[in-house]
C-alpha cells in the first residue's frame, strides 16, 4: 500500500473504471498505472485496486503533465 494514501479521507475511492472515464482511457491503463509504478497513489487489497480522484490527479499532473479534468479540478 502506498504510505501516502490516507484510509481515513472521506474522499471516496474509486475503482480504475471510474478514474478512466474521467481521464479517457481504458481501465485496463489505470490498472497498470497502479501495477507499474510504485508511487501511484492506490490502495491494493487482494484482487482490488480503488483510488481517489484527487490523488490521481495530482499524480498525473505530477508524472505527465496532464491537468485534471473539469470534474476533478471543481470537486
């Protein structure tokens, strides 16, 4: 589990088929994001990968230089 995540935030999270239609990929893609690179920001239970939005997109913009989408830049 990423030690930056915070189980206790009242964000909900989210599954990789949420955060992909936000971004506009395949949920596939953010499920390797979370498998590939240790430092993006998921909660990884057996069988389980969730997020939270705003984490996410901090993580993006931080790795990719993608701003968030409308509807996570307002939430």
């Amino acid at each position: 589990m990423n030690p930056r995540i915070n189980l206790l935030d009242k964000e909900p999270l989210v599954s990789p088929a949420d955060v992909a239609k936000i971004w506009g990929v395949e949920a596939k893609t953010v499920a390797e994001w979370a498998r590939k690179y240790r430092d993006f920001p998921a909660v990884r239970l057996p069988g389980v990968v969730r997020m939270r939005l705003s984490e996410v997109a901090t993580w993006l913009e931080q790795f990719q230089g993608k701003p968030a989408p409308r509807e996570v830049a307002n939430a």
